[in-house]
C-alpha cells in the first residue's frame, strides 16, 4: 500500500508541476498577446491513420503594424469549422509571429 501511496503520489506531484508550467506559460503569453481581425483564406488536409480526413483552416491576418500574417490552424474538424472568408479573432506575440492562437 505504501508503494502505491508514493508511487502514485509522485505521479501527481510530477502532473501538478507540468500543469503549473502549462498554466504560468499560458499567462505570459496573454500578457504579450495583440489581438487581430483575421480571414479563412484557405484549408490544409490532415489524413488520419484511419482514412479519414479533417480541415484546418490557414488564417491571414496583419498586425498593427501592418505586417502580413499567415498562420496554419492546428485544430482540424470534419466537416471544416469555418467557411472560405470567415472572419475569427487571433492572437499572436508580436517579437514572435510564429506563436499564434485563434481565440
């Protein structure tokens, strides 16, 4: 039973830490972050090990300064979650124009 408590104790405490980070990581950004009117410009194909396709949509944006933006949507859906020209909100660092979320 001891062996279990430790075992399993220690696996929380290592979950917690990561979580932790996670969270810290995720509050930093939002401090840095600009927000930015994009557009659905496009979709890329993500196959799956099962056949199956989903859509992620690629979103042009530009930032305050006017500096164009492309960002390739990591959260794919089937059918596409946005049509070709729908407007969403993004949110992007702007010293680093690869750390882009749509919100």
């Amino acid at each position: 039973m001891k062996i279990f408590v430790i075992t399993f104790g220690g696996i929380g405490l290592v979950m917690l830490a990561i979580a932790g980070m996670l969270y810290f990581r995720e509050q930093s950004f939002l401090q840095r972050a600009e927000t930015a009117t994009g557009t659905v410009t496009d979709f890329n194909m993500s196959s799956s090990s099962e056949g199956g396709s989903s859509y992620c949509p690629v979103i042009e944006f530009s930032t305050r300064d006017g500096q164009p933006v492309r960002y390739y949507g990591n959260v794919c859906s089937a059918p596409p979650a946005f049509d070709l020209g729908d407007q969403v909100e993004v949110l992007y660092d702007p010293d680093n124009l690869d750390n882009v979320q749509m919100s």
